[in-house]
C-alpha cells in the first residue's frame, strides 16, 4: 500500500513540475514577444519606398558623380555599393562609360508614397 501511495506522490509530484516548468516557458516566450513588439511601435517607424527615374547624363558626369546625388546613407553602406547596383541596372559591364546625353536609370528612396 505504502509503495502505491508513494508512486501517486511521484507522478503528482512530476506533474506539478512539468506544469511549472511549461508555464515559466510560455511566460518567457510571452514577455519576449511583447517586448519586440512594443519596443518600435509602427507609427514611429519611418518606411522607405524605392524607386527609379530616367537620368539624361551632362557631360562630365560620372557613375560617381550621380551616385552622389542619388544614393543615402540609410540604404547603401558605400558610394561602390550604389555604383555597382546603378552598373547593373543599366547593363555596364566594362567601367563607367557614359555619354552626354545618354539616359540611365537610377534609384533612389523616399519616404513619401507615389
């Protein structure tokens, strides 16, 4: 009797844990989550709309030179990371050929929605 007694103790026992331990997980996992969640709220964040135009290249213009006018430091790290996209935007392979008059296409990013 005392060995079916002390059984029952056992798996009452086990049960309370395995309870306590899986609310400590969702809880966890619950202030987590709310926190990601509220720590930026959405109406603080500012959204960003990527979009192209047609460029007519001046003379004495550079892939450089419209790459300064163009890029922002939110989206691109380096001035050779916008030049290499505006390469393959407009299909330049071999250096930065560009003629007067010519029409590349070029991105850029704002917050206001077109």
């Amino acid at each position: 009797m005392k060995a079916i007694i002390s059984r029952n103790r056992k798996i009452i026992l086990v049960s309370i844990i395995s309870f306590t331990l899986m609310l400590m997980i969702f809880s966890t996992v619950f202030v987590i989550r709310s926190h990601a969640m509220t720590s930026v709220p959405a109406e603080d964040q500012e959204v960003y709309y990527k979009y192209t135009a047609m460029y007519r290249v001046c003379a004495g213009d550079t892939l450089s030179s419209i790459a300064q006018m163009y890029m922002d430091d939110v989206h691109y790290s380096s001035e050779a990371e916008y030049i290499t996209e505006l390469k393959k935007m407009n299909q330049i392979y071999f250096g930065d050929d560009l003629k007067s008059g010519e029409l590349i296409t070029v991105c850029y990013y704002s917050t206001e929605y077109r």
